[in-house]
C-alpha cells in the first residue's frame, strides 16, 4: 500500500493531482506543470519530497567507516557543508546517488533516494557491521520528512522566519536552524539548478514550518512533474534513469565528484575505467522539434543504433524537446548530430554541454 507524507491533507487541500511514486502518495501537479517549472525559474515554489530517505550516523569513528563505502570522503568535508556522491557496488555501478551532510565533528546527515531507502539501509548496515565507533539511525523511519523550497526569490521568503543570516550560508553549506519554534536542519542545496534550500525536521515541524512556507504571496506549491523538468534542463542524474548497478559515474559523466585514488567500494574498478576509458558515455540532446523523444528510445547514428535515451521532455525553458542518454563513446562530442527513433518518427538531435538550460541561480549571492 501506497505511503503518505505528513503534508499529504495539505497537497489535497491545496488541489494536487495525487500519484503514486516510489511507493508514496505525492503531487505531480496543481495547477500546471509548466507553471509550476517557470514559477521556480523566476520566483519561488515548495516541494514535499518527505519520501527521500534520512540516516544520520554518528560517533568518533563515523568519518572513517563512511569514507569506505561512499564516494564522498566524510574526513575532508567541513562541519557546515555538503558533498554529492554515490553508493557504488564492487563493480562501480551507482547504487544510489546521495547527499553528505557533516553536521558537527562526528555527526553525519546522509540523504537517500526513496526507491533505494531499504536497499541502502541494508547495504549500510551489512558494511558496518562489527564497526565501533559508529552508530546509524533511520531518520525516515522515526518520521522526519523534507521540503524543498527552490527559485531565485527562495531566500526572500525563508529569511524573515529563520534565526539564521541566510548570507553566511553558501552553495552545498549547511546548519540546523529554527523557524518559529521548530529547529531543523537547513541545507543550501537542491535539484533545480535554481536557489534554493532543503529543509528537514520531524513530521509535525515540517508541516508547521510548511504552513508558515505558504503564508508567503510569493510562493506557490510544485509537484513531481516541475521538479522532473527543472532537473533534467540542468542534466542532473535521476536514479532509475540515468543511473543504475550497470551504470557507474565515469560513464554518467560525473567523475568529477570522485576522487578514485581513494579506497571505498568500487574504487578499483573506477580506476580502471578511468584508465581504459568507457564504451559509452552519458550526453545531454536537444532537438528543434517540440516533438519529445520518451526513455528507452533508441539513439541512431548513420541507420545504426548507437544508445539509449534515459530521459527526455519537452523543456519549458528552451521551448524546444530536450533530453539525455548513453551513446557509444566515440559519438558524444557537443555538436554531434543524431537521430532518436520514437517508434512513430525519427526525431533529429543534437549533442549539446551541460546543462542545457544555463540561467540557474544556484550558485547565486543571496
């Protein structure tokens, strides 16, 4: 049976197309998908995404044995900050993707995707196992949830109920702050390319914090259908998608968030690819059409089919058909032109740099 967020009444009430998501009972939409994508781009919007998974890990030893099996190095990461990274099987194939959170010395804050919450926890579990100096705990399951407050005007509206200076908190900064009573962990982060924060704290909080959220004339509600648009104009990842066990990050394109010389599970095998260099490799595409490619979707080069698309939209932003997918490593260069077979026409694309979509405020002075 499907889950429900402690926001789910708020969503009804507020008028969202409820939909199933990776169990849970969550938004698509309220009033529009394209109105919800360029409200984010030009102001601000909430999303719940009260489905992501929380595991806090503490102790004297939490750095070291975190640092074996993600790819993030816990030891280098400063009490205040974050880092992205994955969870990689012996083979290097992605796991999970996730955030690392350090919120003091010896307190970690790990955020998950929702489909692979058990998976990870498992996993997590079974390489801790017999670890001192080390304690996890589910933060999912004891009811803590999040919000995503994203758009260029976000710290205009979350700046007047926080106790913090919203100025001294950077890009991937994060810290525990207090809005009307409720403290919660405050992190400058996100998944829109847009300003933006992630708010996390337990149930009755978040719905608090929620409600005082939209008290703002600014801010109108989002749902999954904005949040998958606005993700893939910036070429982020989505898990499922883009990666998977049989997908590591060197041929994501995301090598640069690795440091392979370091041992955590899957290093060996990075560092081999990194050597020999990969079959395929992720690229972002763009089409003139307003014609939309779907995942799955072969990729055509010359009659032959050289990929597959993982992800593709029509882009609000560009107003044209975006998308992106693995093709053969020889073919991935920007400017490379392509064919994407729909099932009901070719479709022509282009190879482009990421992102596609190049105004994101994230790294913004607030």
């Amino acid at each position: 049976m499907s889950r429900k967020t402690d926001l789910h009444d708020r969503h009804v009430t507020l008028g969202g197309k409820i939909v199933d998501f990776a169990g849970w009972l969550l938004p698509v939409q309220y009033e529009s998908i394209l109105g919800e994508h360029e409200h984010c781009r030009t102001s601000a919007v909430v999303f719940d995404t009260s489905h992501m998974g929380q595991f806090l890990l503490t102790g004297p030893a939490a750095a070291e044995h975190l640092g074996k099996i993600c790819t993030q190095d816990p030891a280098a990461i400063k009490v205040g900050r974050c880092k992205y990274g994955f969870l990689l099987n012996e083979e290097g194939g992605v796991l999970d993707d996730t955030i690392l959170m350090r919120l003091a010395d010896e307190r970690f804050l790990l955020v998950v995707n929702a489909g692979t919450l058990e998976g990870d926890l498992q996993w997590i579990r079974a390489h801790l196992s017999g670890a001192s100096g080390v304690e996890l705990v589910n933060r999912s399951s004891k009811g803590w949830g999040k919000v995503d407050l994203q758009g260029p005007r976000s710290a205009e509206v979350l700046a007047p109920m926080v106790d913090i200076d919203l100025h001294r908190l950077g890009y991937f900064g994060v810290t525990e702050a207090v809005c009307h009573g409720r403290r919660f962990v405050l992190s400058r982060t996100g998944y829109t390319g847009e300003l933006g924060y992630e708010i996390m704290a337990p149930g009755d909080d978040l719905v608090c914090i929620f409600d005082h959220l939209m008290e703002s004339a600014i801010l109108r509600p989002a749902g999954l259908g904005a949040r998958d648009s606005l993700r893939l104009e910036m070429c982020y990842p989505l898990y499922g998608h883009e990666l998977s066990p049989r997908r590591t990050p060197i041929e994501a394109d995301l090598g640069g968030f690795i440091k392979p010389q370091r041992e955590f599970v899957g290093a060996e095998a990075l560092r081999g690819q990194v050597a020999a260099g990969t079959a395929q490799k992720l690229v972002a595409f763009r089409s003139d059409s307003r014609r939309r490619a779907n995942p799955d979707n072969a990729i055509l080069h010359a009659g032959q089919a050289v990929g597959t698309v993982t992800s593709a939209a029509f882009s609000p932003s560009l107003k044209v058909s975006v998308g992106m997918g693995y093709v053969d490593a020889s073919l991935a260069g920007a400017g490379q032109e392509l064919v994407v077979d729909t099932g009901r026409v070719e479709l022509p694309v282009v190879v482009c740099e990421k992102p596609l979509y190049p105004g994101g405020t994230c790294r913004a002075s607030v």
